[in-house]
C-alpha cells in the first residue's frame, strides 16, 4: 500500500519522483512489525504534506500515467489511494477506473 500511495499521490499529483518497483513491493518484507508502522507513518506524512500543497487547479489537471498511458485528474489520484487502502481493509470499491465497469 505504501508503494501505490506513494505513486499515486507523491509522483502523479504532486509531482515527487519515486521510481516505482512495483513488483518489489510484492516481495517486500518487514521484518519486525515497527519497521513497517515506520514506513507507513513516513509515507502518511508525505502525503498530508502533498494534499496540503496541491491547489484546486493541480486537482483539475490531466496527467497521463506512464504505466498504462490514461489521462487521469488529481482528484482521481486521490480517490484511487482511498478504493485501494479500502480494498486491502476489505471495505467496497468507491470508484472505478475511467472507462471501465462498476461490475
């Protein structure tokens, strides 16, 4: 999860390199439970600090994702953070990808 957060919210909306590797983050493992909490933590006030800064204009403006070449706004960045978190929490989608079905 920190791995799409960052993404989504540091690189696509607030424009923070992250060199994403996707597949690692599968892979990854923590070791203690802490070390975890730790990076959360870390990525979570990251975050706040990009949301406080983004404007209504970044919220409006497209951006094209270089993983799958779409057109997506700030606010849908937002809200893919917030369907994904959901998902491994086990809680309903909220949203669904441009084009794609609520199925």
């Amino acid at each position: 999860m920190a791995g799409s957060e960052r993404f989504w919210l540091h690189q696509v909306l607030g424009g923070i390199e992250t060199r994403r590797d996707r597949d690692a983050e599968f892979e990854a493992v923590a070791p203690r439970f802490e070390e975890l909490e730790a990076l959360l933590v870390a990525v979570g006030k990251q975050s706040r600090e990009v949301l406080q800064g983004v404007s209504e204009a970044e919220l409006a403006r497209e951006r094209v994702v270089q993983a799958d070449n779409r057109p997506v706004d700030g606010r849908y960045a937002i809200l893919h953070v917030l369907e994904h978190g959901g998902q491994h929490l086990g809680v309903g989608a909220t949203s669904a990808s441009p084009g794609s079905s609520t199925r």
